[in-house]
DNA sequence: CTATAGATAATCT
DNA sequence: GATTATCTATAGG
C-alpha cells in the first residue's frame, strides 16, 4: 500500500484524471476505489476556471494536490482534486467510488441500504463521505485525506462528460471499464 | 429500460 | 433574473 504524494498532481490534467481510476480515497478512514472522473481545463468552456479566479474557484488556481470543493444545484456538494503543471485553473472531479471501507457509516449517511448506490455519483459520494465546504482547499496528503496508489494496471474507458453544456464532444471523462459502480456506464464506442 | 419534473441556493450576468 | 460539473421519485414503454 504506497501513499500518494502531492507531486502526483503536478502533471497535466487529463493524465491524472485517468491515473486517479484505481486510487483508493478516503476522508476519515470513509471511502473507496476511484471508478469515475471528469477532467476541467482551464482553457475549457465547461470548467468552472475559463472565466478566471472568482471566490468560488480560487481553490482551482492554488497548489496542485488540494481540494476544490463546490455547491452544485443549491443542494449537492461536489469533490474535485486540483491539478496541473503550475499555471493553476485544473481540477478533476470525482464522480464515483466503489465503497471499500466504511460502508455502514455511508450507508447511515445516504440513508439507504446497499451498495450500489452509495458513491456512484458525484453528489452521492460526497454525501456519503461527509465532503462539504469545510473541506475545501485542504491538502490530500494529510488527515481527513488518505489516497494510497492502486496496485494493479486496469482496463480505463473514455468518454463525453456529463451534465455540461458547454464543449460536450471532449471526451475526458474516464472510467472503470464495466464497474458496476459508475454513475452511468460508458458507451462501447463511436 | 428511458423520460421528465421538482427540489433548492450559491454564483454569475 | 438566469444558470447550474445533481439526485430522486414517478410515469410510461
């Protein structure tokens, strides 16, 4: 089990993004294996940073290997790891987790019983871990975060993001190939 | 299985 | 005032 350090986010965003698949996440000792992230450029209409540093984005232009944490729709909070090679304005968002450690504590927090459901989206996740604003901007390489490498090479699928709609044809959103615990699976092909 | 409405509030124009 | 990187319940095929 190897800890992942800040560095692994000082690299271009879309390799991180489909290196995250496999990283195990957890926020006090609550969490599970990546299956499911979305890419956000800085140069990219669909990301919260193409208009520039607000307060709501700054997070984004700050360290590689921190959080941005957001509000989506006035009722989801939403988890994001910030990387890029220095210039700011990158992050990734995590949109689904297969639960791996703390499942009853999840499932008390989503109210609901199995599995599947529990981090398969990502409003879901954060709810199940705890994420709110209070964790935003925080480093992933100390408490509440733990990340540790995954250990094995596994089967990554890519495709068009989800819920944007702004630049819907760049396909920078990664997977685990056929997990069960995706958001939603991914097309075959095109 | 897909489609759609409603909830609900920060953020930005 | 409009938009939104979502989720759930419900209705229909």
């Amino acid at each position: 089990m190897t800890r992942i350090g800040l560095e692994f986010f000082a690299r271009d965003v879309l390799v991180v993004a489909r290196d995250l698949i496999g990283v195990t996440v957890l926020v006090d000792g609550v969490g599970g294996l990546v299956v499911e992230t979305e890419a956000y450029h800085r140069e990219d209409p669909a990301s919260h940073a193409f208009r520039g540093p607000t307060a709501r984005n700054i997070s984004m232009f700050g360290p590689p290997g921190h959080t941005y944490v957001y509000l989506s729709y006035g009722m989801h909070w939403c988890l994001n790891f910030v990387a890029h090679r220095g210039d700011g304005g990158s992050g990734i968002l995590i949109r689904a987790l297969e639960p791996t450690h703390g499942l009853g504590e999840m499932a008390r927090r989503r109210g609901i019983a199995g599995p599947r459901s529990l981090c398969s989206g990502p409003g879901r996740l954060t709810q199940a871990l705890g994420v709110t604003r209070a964790q935003n901007a925080l480093p992933l390489d100390a408490p509440p975060f733990e990340l540790h490498a995954r250990e094995a090479d596994l089967p990554i699928a890519v495709g068009p993001r989800i819920g944007i709609s702004q630049a819907q044809d760049r396909p920078w959103r990664f997977g685990l190939a056929g997990s069960p615990y995706l958001s939603k699976p991914f097309s075959p092909r095109t």
